[in-house]
C-alpha cells in the first residue's frame, strides 16, 4: 500500500499587522495578524511556556482563508518584561486571549495548539467555550503531576540516559530527590552564571527529547541564552506550581464544557515529553473529539507526519 502522501506547510507569509497589547502595569504581549485580514479567525497557542512564536507557527493555515493571530505569551519571544515570573500564571494568559481577542473585535475564534498550547487552549475553552468556534490540539499536556515527573524525574531518562545525565549535571546529588525544585531554586537565584547555566541544561533535555530521532539543530536552540533562559525559568515556574490549576485533574475533568465543540486531537505514541497516556485519557473522557493517533512519531510538530495531520486539521475548520 502507497504511504499517505504528507502536507507541507504553507508558503511564508508576514505579517499585516502587529503590536504590543498592554495587559497588566507590568506586561505587555507581543501580537500579530497575517493572511486573509477578512478570513475566519484563528488563534496560535505557543508551547513551552516560554517558547514564544516564530514564523513558521504562520505557516500551518491557508493564509487565503484564516485570519492568523499569534501571541507571545508573558514573558515570553517579544513580550515584556522577558524572562518575568511576576503575575505570570495560566489564568492571567487565559484573561490575555480574551483581551486581545476583544482588541481585534473577533467574535469567536479557531483556537491550535500543542504541548503547553494545549493546555493553554483547553483552559481558555474551559473558561470561554462561547468563544471558540473549533479545536485543533497536539501533543497533549495537563500538567498532572505524573506527568511532570515522567519527563522531569524519572521516565524518559530511561529511554535518553545520555542526554538526561546532562540534565543531571548542575544540580548535586544530594538535590536530586525533587528535580523540578532543584531547578526551580538557582533558575529564581540571584547567581547569573548558575541561572543561565541551568536554563540551558533544562532546554536542552527538552530539545533533545521532542523528536523520534534527535534533531541536532533543535538542541543548539538551547545554546541561545536568551532563549534559554525565558523557556526554563517560565516553565519552571508553571510546574513546580502545578500550572496553578485547582485540583490535578482539572482539565480532564472538566471536558464537559466543551464537548459540544468541534475539536481534533493529534498524538504521537512515542511522544516522550507528553506520553500518550495524558491523550488517551483525554480521548475516553470527549470520545466526541477526532482522535488520530500517529503510530511513528514522537512531541514535535517539525516531525513530517504531525505537521500533516495539523495541516489537514485546519484546512477542515477554515470554513466553520
């Protein structure tokens, strides 16, 4: 049997407009808006948090149908202060999409995301389901704390023991009960040089680690101090609080409120930042949701199959 031919990303595209939203007295998030300024409105969610957007988030939408809105979340990309921990939690985010989607007078909007963008998406939907019109998530994330401590404590540290022991490296033996904490400690210190070093160890073992296949130019991002240092302290800062949801199981629990929402779930099984276990809970909690599960895959949305199925995703909502 012929393999599935894969969907590749729409040409490049920038942006027609763009701007810096005040949200607080302190933060101010980066937006912009591309492709059709008249087109069914679309909202990209960043992962991380604290990886910000780039321009190939443009690229997933048929820039002749969508009106495509990105935002960097606090702190993070373009947004200001960078780096700030400050009134920076999912629920002040979830008020950011809300202000900026009343900033550009859209009514109801296609919300996509993956990994952190999922969990982003699913508590904006959760919160405002009256507003959101379809759901395109990947790469499921729900801060649940087995989740953290497969990927931060122990888990996929068997299966990438090299990399984890550079993981391992700045933190000493007698703190390595609690990783996350370790971490948290000198990414929040006033020790500049054990700060940076610590933000580019903890991106690393993420750049390394989202792929099936180790993408060599995706660790050397995390040689990008800046970068680095918004990623891990940001991150950080979401997970040693349990992304400040009420209860562990928030987001499952409440997919009730958004059943009644168009929606596709994309997963990878050897997904090892978010295992597949976070996706299939998902999935038998709204069995109404399309979803596809991608047999030879890992994290990424940069792996060929994934960006495919995203890109098939939002060519069926752009008329909704």
């Amino acid at each position: 049997m012929a393999r599935e031919k894969l969907r590749d990303l729409y040409a490049e595209i920038e942006p027609f407009s763009s701007g810096m939203l005040k949200v607080t007295s302190l933060h101010r998030v980066y937006y912009e808006e591309c492709g059709n300024p008249s087109g069914n409105p679309v909202i990209f969610l960043h992962g991380g948090p604290g990886s910000g957007c780039i321009s190939s988030h443009r690229r997933f939408f048929d820039p002749a149908a969508y009106r495509i809105v990105l935002m960097d979340q606090r702190g993070a990309g373009r947004s200001t202060p960078h780096a700030e921990l400050e009134d920076n939690n999912t629920w002040a985010l979830v008020s950011d999409l809300e202000t900026l989607r009343k900033h550009l007078n859209i009514e109801r909007w296609v919300v996509f995301g993956g990994s952190w963008g999922s969990t982003l998406s699913l508590s904006y939907a959760e919160t405002h389901p009256a507003c959101v019109k379809a759901l395109i998530l990947q790469g499921i994330f729900t801060l649940r704390r087995k989740e953290l401590e497969f990927f931060y404590q122990f888990g996929s540290s068997e299966l990438f023991p090299d990399e984890w022991d550079e993981y391992l490296k700045p933190i000493p033996v007698v703190e390595r009960a609690d990783l996350m904490g370790a971490y948290h400690r000198r990414l929040t210190g006033s020790d500049e040089k054990v700060k940076l070093e610590c933000a580019s160890a903890w991106s690393r073992w993420e750049c390394a680690t989202c792929r099936l296949f180790i993408d060599e130019e995706q660790v050397k991002r995390a040689e990008d101090s800046r970068w680095a240092l918004a990623f891990a302290r940001i991150e950080n800062h979401y997970f040693v609080n349990g992304g400040f949801f009420s209860s562990d199981e928030q987001l499952i629990e409440n997919v009730e409120k958004i059943k009644h929402i168009p929606a596709v779930i994309i997963q990878g099984r050897y997904d090892m930042v978010c295992p597949m276990r976070t996706a299939w809970d998902l999935h038998k909690k709204w069995p109404e949701a399309d979803f596809q599960l991608i047999p030879d895959v890992g994290h990424s949305f940069k792996e060929a199959p994934i960006r495919s199925k995203l890109i098939e995703a939002t060519d069926r909502f752009k008329n909704i």
